[in-house]
C-alpha cells in the first residue's frame, strides 16, 4: 500500500515484485517512451542510487539542505498564476506563467509510489515539479524534441536512469532533420550547460519569481537552448 504526501510505499517492495515491474516498465516504456506512467514507475524501481546521490548533494547545500527541512511543494495552489501573470513581463515568475499558460499546463505532477524512504520520495517529487521552471529558464517548449533535450540536460544533472532513457530513446520518433538537430546542437547544449549550472535540486525557485529571467538565468549559469527551425 502507499501511505503520506509524497506516496511512499508502506510496504517495502519484494525483490522479485521489484525486478518485474522494473522490466515491465522498462519494456513498456521503450515500445512507447511519451506512455508517461511507465517512465515514472520505471525511474521509481531504478532510480534509489541516483535519488540517494541527489539528497547527499542537497545536504551539502545550505539552501538545498533547507529544501528538504521545509519540503515546499510546487501545485497550482501554490503557484497563483493570475499574481504571476500579472508581474513584468521580464521577471522569471512571468516567463513561467507564459510558459504554463501558452501550453496549457498544471504545475500538478503524480505522486511517487514505489519509493520506500519518505525523504528520497520528496526528492523525486521535487525533482518532478522542478521541471516546468526549467522549460522556461532554457527556453524549450513542448515539442518531443525539446522535452528530449531537457531530458539530456536533466541526465546530467541528476543521472537518473529514467532520464537517460528518455533521452536516449526518445527522439526516435523525430524527423531525420529533428534528430540530426537535436544531435549537432541540442545534445552539445545539454552536455554544456549540465555541467556549467548550478545544480538545480538545490535552488529555492519560488523565491525568484519577482527576478528578471534574465539575472536567475546568469546566476544559475543555465543558457538558452538551441532552437529548431522548420
């Protein structure tokens, strides 16, 4: 069963439950890597070392440390759109609202279920609403190319097995011009700015959103991304 806020586990998985919905996700996820349940059940059942690696980083951080002693949450309750909409029009909260706006999104994400360790199943629920602040500081929209690019560059960041998936196998179903793109320019970007940026579990993003865009951009050292040109 899965108990408390961030869905952990009240029953340890077994070994053997745990090698089979691994591969089955794993399976279902190659044959089709946009089925978005089976990406997360796969990065649940792989992702206990990279999760553990992330939290150690996080501890190391006064600010990030700071995030796992206050766990804030990042829903539609908590980010007030119509206040963000209303901000100038160069501040990092309104490039977000514009962001969730134009593309008609809710900063909801699932709850984690087969994480046993309540403080790990924060960090992958932080990770998960991290997400759409760095579509907007990067620039990439919604497109399967660009969610793979940002896939790559949250690989680097995290090393989580699900992003290395998704990056990896994900940009099958693109255009030979998408994926040659996407491969020459994207994948060098990520590779760059992955490793140039501040580690991104450890910035208290709601305490930005009144900066301009801009600033949090160069003090995070994240760069725009390529973009692709039909």
């Amino acid at each position: 069963g899965i108990n408390a806020e961030y869905g952990v586990m009240a029953q340890p998985l077994r070994p053997l439950q745990r090698v089979l919905l691994t591969a089955g996700s794993a399976v279902g996820a190659l044959a089709n890597p946009y089925r978005g349940d089976l990406v997360a059940t796969l990065g649940e059942t792989t992702g206990t070392a990279a999760l553990t690696a992330m939290r150690d980083k996080m501890r190391m951080s006064t600010v990030g440390l700071e995030i796992l002693k206050e766990r804030p949450r990042i829903t539609s309750e908590t980010m007030d759109l119509g206040y963000l909409g209303g901000l100038p029009e160069d501040t990092f909260g309104y490039a977000y609202y514009r962001f969730m706006s134009d593309n008609g999104l809710s900063a909801e994400r699932a709850s984690t279920k087969f994480i046993e360790d309540e403080e790990l199943a924060y960090v992958m629920t932080r990770y998960r609403e991290n997400h759409d602040f760095l579509h907007t500081l990067t620039g990439l929209g919604v497109t399967v190319g660009e969610e793979v690019a940002l896939k790559w560059y949250e690989m680097v960041q995290t090393g989580l097995p699900m992003c290395a998936l998704s990056a990896l196998v994900g940009g099958i179903p693109l255009s030979l011009a998408e994926q040659r793109f996407l491969i020459s320019s994207q994948v060098p970007w990520a590779l760059a700015c992955g490793r140039a940026s501040q580690f991104f579990m450890n910035v208290y993003f709601e305490r930005h959103l009144e900066e301009g865009v801009n600033v949090v951009r160069r003090r995070l050292k994240i760069s725009m991304a390529p973009q692709f040109q039909q």
